[in-house]
C-alpha cells in the first residue's frame, strides 16, 4: 500500500486516503509495454481526508479540474519513465503540489480606482487626438 504522503512540515496526508495502482502503459516502448505495468494511478480520497480543512478542498477541487471523480477522489497519473518506482514517486510529487496549491490563500482583491491626475492626464490626451482628427477633415463651409 502507499506511504503518509508529507506535503510541509506541520501537514502530512495520511496514507489511509492514498492508494496506489500500476497499470500498463500506453505509447511506445515495443514489446515490452504489452508485458509490464509501469504506469502509476495514484488516487487521493479528498472527501474522507481530515487534515484538510474545507476551504483547501475546496480550492483543490477547483484546482484538480477533471482529475476530481464522481465519488470524491483525485486521479493522478504518470506513465513517463519506464519504472513503476519512479513513476510512483512523480505522481506523489504532482499531488503534493496540487496541494500545496491549493494552501495557499488567494490574495484579497482591493478595488482601486485611477489617481485625479493619471484621469486628468488621460482626458487631455483624448482631447488632443480629437483636435487632431477634427483638423483633418475638410473644410466645406463658405
């Protein structure tokens, strides 16, 4: 079975919500690929975990896109390197980034509005051009 997956320091991903499944290959690698299972499903049971609290899940959820099944876990796959171990070890890493992705708190956005003189500077520049475009056009008056 899988390992406690250590994402910081202070957070560890117990190994009760991972579970991991060697499946063959898919693309080249000749004969060898219809005989040997090195491609890595590694499945993260995000609704039982309970490190997590809800708003990481949730950003999570978001983050993990088409990866989040139906029943609540995250497929992460890797078929890269022709070894299972190795394999293993990246899909470990793609989930630990995952998550530690989603820890991160998204900066609050603070409504800003442009400074008196960058408006000022703005509404001269407009006028200018309109000056210029009006000198253009011909003159039909008497």
């Amino acid at each position: 079975m899988a390992q406690d997956l250590e994402i910081k320091e202070e957070l560890m991903i117990p190994a009760v919500n991972l579970t991991w499944k060697a499946v063959r290959s898919q693309g080249p690698g000749g004969q060898n690929v219809n005989k040997t299972s090195t491609s890595i499903e590694l499945r993260f049971d995000l609704e039982n975990c309970l490190v997590l609290d809800e708003e990481s899940k949730n950003r999570l959820r978001k983050l993990a896109g088409n990866r989040l099944l139906q029943d609540g876990t995250i497929l992460i796959t890797d078929s890269e390197t022709r070894e299972q171990g190795r394999n293993l070890e990246r899909a470990r890493e793609k989930l630990k980034n995952l998550i530690l992705s989603a820890l991160k708190k998204p900066k609050a956005r603070r409504a800003t509005k442009p400074s008196r003189a960058a408006q000022e500077t703005r509404l001269l520049t407009k006028k200018k051009v309109g000056e210029k475009k009006e000198s253009r056009r011909k003159f039909t008056g008497e």
